[in-house]
C-alpha cells in the first residue's frame, strides 16, 4: 500500500511538474490540461496546439527523425529505465496496445539521452524485462532520444514525459506517467486531440 500511495505523489509530481515546465517553454501557456479549471477563476484552461520541433533520434543504430513519422498521430515518450513509473506507463501502454494500434497511433518510446546520467537497462533490456509481448508490436518504435532532441524536448530532464502530436504536426499535450493518464492517452487516439 506504501508503495502505491508513493507510486501516485510520484505521479502527481510529475504532472505537476510538466504543465509548469509546459508553460514556461511553450510561449506561456497556462496549462497543458484541458480538463483543468482555474483555482481562481474556476474557468477552464487550454493548452495551446505548438508544432513539434523536428529532431532526430537512433532506432536500431540507425538516426531517424520525427518528421518520418508525418501525418500520424504519435505519441513521443521520453523515459528512463531506472524510473519505476516509466516501468508501471510501459506496463499500461502494452495493456492497452491493441486499442492504440486500432486508432493508428505510432508510439515512439526513446530512452533519454545518456539515462538522464544514472545506470540502468538498455532500452531492449527494460522492454525485455516489463514488457516483452511489445518487442516487434507495430506501430511501436523503440530506440534513444538524441541530445538535441532531449535539449529540445526535455530540457528539465524529466525521467518520464509524453508528448501526443497530431497528425498535422500539432503537440496536443504533454504529460507524464502514462499508467495514471491513459484516458488521456486513449482520448488522442480517438479524436487526434
């Protein structure tokens, strides 16, 4: 029970943490959450569509980009392999992978650059080990955020952050910790939004 009830401020630190960093990086935006309401003002706050930045990333040894990925949705996942909920989101994510293949979403699931400095798992390792059934999954990229695209997207060195872009390009939203958010998840898939 202390595990999970830790598991979940974790959780909650983390998306706390996101839609701050979200709103200092992308042109002050007051929050990443379209279901969040003002403590103020009780109205509700968006999240402003941005282009994601096209920057590339290794698969396989080879570099690949963002922009290969064009005119999917995508959920771009930056993660590390010593953080639990980066394991219990991969544990989600593979629950739930035939409903995301479905609604044609592509995950690209990029450790971060260098494992944010901590020892760990390669990403096959951590695949491996949480979620073998998702080794050769489609629509599933697994590979290693480069440090452009870690500078780019995860400037705070977030060990567990998503961004889901649209089809047009558009980050939708940003979070973390996807085995808390999933219904946000899952609402991307269906509506691009």
């Amino acid at each position: 029970m202390r595990k999970k009830s830790i598991m979940i401020l974790l959780g909650l630190s983390i998306l706390i943490g996101v839609s701050g960093w979200v709103s200092w990086k992308f042109s002050g935006a007051p929050s990443t959450v379209r279901s969040q309401t003002s403590a103020r003002t009780q109205t509700p706050m968006q999240f402003h569509p941005v282009p994601a930045p096209d920057v590339s990333f290794e698969v396989a040894g080879k570099k690949t980009s963002i922009s290969q990925y064009a005119g999917h949705k995508i959920m771009l996942w930056l993660f590390s392999t010593w953080c639990g909920s980066c394991e219990a989101g991969l544990k989600a994510l593979a629950k739930h992978r035939q409903e995301l293949a479905q609604d044609g979403v592509t995950l690209i699931v990029l450790d971060n650059y260098k494992n944010d400095g901590y020892p760990g798992l390669t990403t096959d390792e951590f695949v491996q080990k949480v979620a073998p059934e998702l080794e050769n999954a489609s629509g599933w990229i697994f590979g290693t955020a480069s440090k452009t695209l870690a500078e780019t997207y995860n400037p705070k060195r977030f060990p567990d952050i998503y961004f889901l872009i649209d089809s047009k390009g558009l980050i939708q939203a940003v979070s973390g910790s996807p085995n808390v958010t999933m219904q946000k998840i899952l609402r991307f898939a269906k509506t691009g939004q």
